[in-house]
C-alpha cells in the first residue's frame, strides 16, 4: 500500500483491514466465477457451485445442539416450547 494511512490507525489495524480487503476480494472473484459458470452452463444452479469458504465453515463448525424433545429432564419452571424446546415461562 503506497501513501499514508489514515490518522489513529495502528499498524495491527491496517494489517486487520488489508487482510479483510484481501478476503473480500477472493469472495468476489468466486462469486464472479459462479455467475460464469451458470452463465456458461457450467453449472446448472448456483446451489450447484461449492465455495471455498464453506469448507472452511464446515471443518469449524461445532455440531448442532441435541434437545430433549419429551420433555423428560426439563427443568423445574421451564415450560415446553414449540416443536419441544425448553423455554423460559414469560
């Protein structure tokens, strides 16, 4: 990056926003190579096209909560919500 930077920002800062700035960038060229794809008939839906960054979320990700939906072992003033949540009473 070629000039000053502005006022008050630090160098971990601007190392922050340079490496954002990097990531947004890649973000738009996958999402312009998506809408070549489907525009080509590389692909047939957008659903179609996996990017990259959903591996990633997918390796990280922690499993989905498990919920007791037959209200056995509910709490002692916790109501049974819709679909078996246990929710607070209101």
């Amino acid at each position: 990056m070629t000039g000053h930077w502005p006022a008050g920002l630090s160098a971990a800062d601007l190392a922050d926003y340079l490496q954002a700035q990097a990531e947004h960038e890649a973000e738009m060229r996958e999402l312009a190579d998506r809408e070549f794809q489907v525009e080509t008939g590389q692909i047939d839906s957008y659903a179609d096209y996996h990017f990259t960054w959903q591996e990633e979320l997918e390796a990280t990700a922690p499993p989905p909560p498990t919920t007791d939906v037959s209200g056995k072992g509910a709490r002692p003033g916790v109501g049974s919500g819709i679909g078996g949540e246990n929710l607070p009473p209101f």
